[in-house]
C-alpha cells in the first residue's frame, strides 16, 4: 500500500493508554475530521493538486468536465500551459466562470456570467463541461451554454505537454491561460478529460503533488 487511508481515525488507543492526536509531535496532509461529509476532494485555498506528471497533450480536441462547490468569487479551477504560450485554463474570477484557451495565435475566453441573483458562489454543487474542437471553444455550466467567436480560425492545436494544475499552480510554474493567482477553496469532484473515445476520470489522491488538498472528503457544508 502506497497511498494513505481516506479516512476519519478517533478515540486511538495502545496497551490502554489513549493517543492525543491533538497535539501530535508531526503532522502532514491530515485534516479535521468533518460530521458531515460528502464525496469529492476539498482545497484549502492554499495549494494546488498537480497531475500527470509525464504531460497532458491538450492539441486539438479535448472536453473537461467536473462538479465544484464554493463560496469564493475567485479561484483557478485548472490550466494546462506550455512555456510558450499553447494552453487552456479554468478558472473562477468575480463569481463567473472564464474558459480560456490559446492555440498559438494569442488567447480566447468564452465567459460564463449568472444572471441576476443566481450564484456560482453559493457553497452548492454546479456542473462544468469545457470544450475545445479545435479552434471552437465552448463552456456549459449547470446546462446553460456560452460559445465565443475565435478570429483565429487557422489555428487549432494548444500543443502541450505539461502537467496538468488543479484548484491553483506553484509560483515558478507559467501558466499562460490563468488570470488568477488564487487557489480554489472549495470542494471539486468527478474530473474528466475526454479526447474522441477515450475518457479519463482524475482520482486526486495519485495527484504527484498535492498541497492543501484532501482527497476523498468534503465538509458537509462550508464554514
């Protein structure tokens, strides 16, 4: 067994004697246990889940999709960038949602905005699907679609092959396609990477590095 257990552990005790696991000597990558909890993954809002160490190749066609809950108007959902400029970003910036990409030929966002009183922001659970088909670039949240007109229409391929950043990116790292500097705080849960047929669904807790970040559990309801 390589990973640790996703799990609340209480009331520990050997030969008779009960652990105090309130004050421990060291402590790395253990949270709070929560009275409710929920599937997904939580972020902290100070780090980031990094995966695919090897490199994501975004090219020509790729659809993302995956579930978020806040409370936070800001916060980078995921980028995948190149040290060039090849990318695609998520992210979360006065409660609306930005969908980015950049081909080569300079940077495009389909832009999705709440209407009215209606909040992205409200600590509930929203569906995001994130397409790009060469140089279309579409963002559907809760089944309400935005698209956004691409005067590059010759270029069509974000040629990476980088790691992909969830939730926020370590201070060294380009990203090309993400305006904020925020870490997501929230919860996040089923993401999905589909390419043609092939469909990949992300478990955070293989992420190769993983900062503020507990897979497996979310609070019940946001404090």
């Amino acid at each position: 067994v390589t990973h640790s257990i996703p799990a609340c552990i209480g009331s520990m005790t050997i030969n008779g004697k009960q652990l105090d696991n309130e004050s421990p000597v060291s402590i790395f990558a253990v949270n709070k246990c929560y009275e409710t909890v929920q599937d997904g993954t939580f972020f902290d809002g100070s780090g980031f889940a990094a995966l695919v160490r090897e490199g994501y190749k975004v090219r020509s066609d790729v659809n993302i999709s995956l579930e978020f809950r806040t409370t936070a108007a800001h916060g980078a959902l995921l980028g995948v960038s190149s040290a060039k400029v090849d990318a695609i970003g998520l992210e979360i910036v006065h409660g609306k949602v930005l969908f980015h990409v950049n081909n080569g030929a300079g940077r495009i966002t389909a832009t999705y905005e709440p209407r009215g009183t209606n909040s992205l922001c409200d600590g509930k659970w929203h569906k995001l699907q994130a397409n790009k088909s060469k140089h279309r670039i579409s963002l559907v949240i809760d089944g309400n679609l935005v698209h956004t007109d691409n005067p590059y229409t010759q270029s069509t391929s974000a040629d990476t092959n980088n790691p992909i950043y969830v939730g926020g990116y370590p201070a060294d790292v380009k990203q090309n396609c993400l305006t904020s500097k925020s870490s997501f705080h929230g919860c996040l849960r089923n993401l999905v990477f589909t390419k043609g047929q092939h469909t990949e669904l992300f478990d955070f807790s293989r992420a190769f590095d993983l900062r503020g970040v507990f897979p497996h559990s979310c609070p019940g309801a946001e404090h």
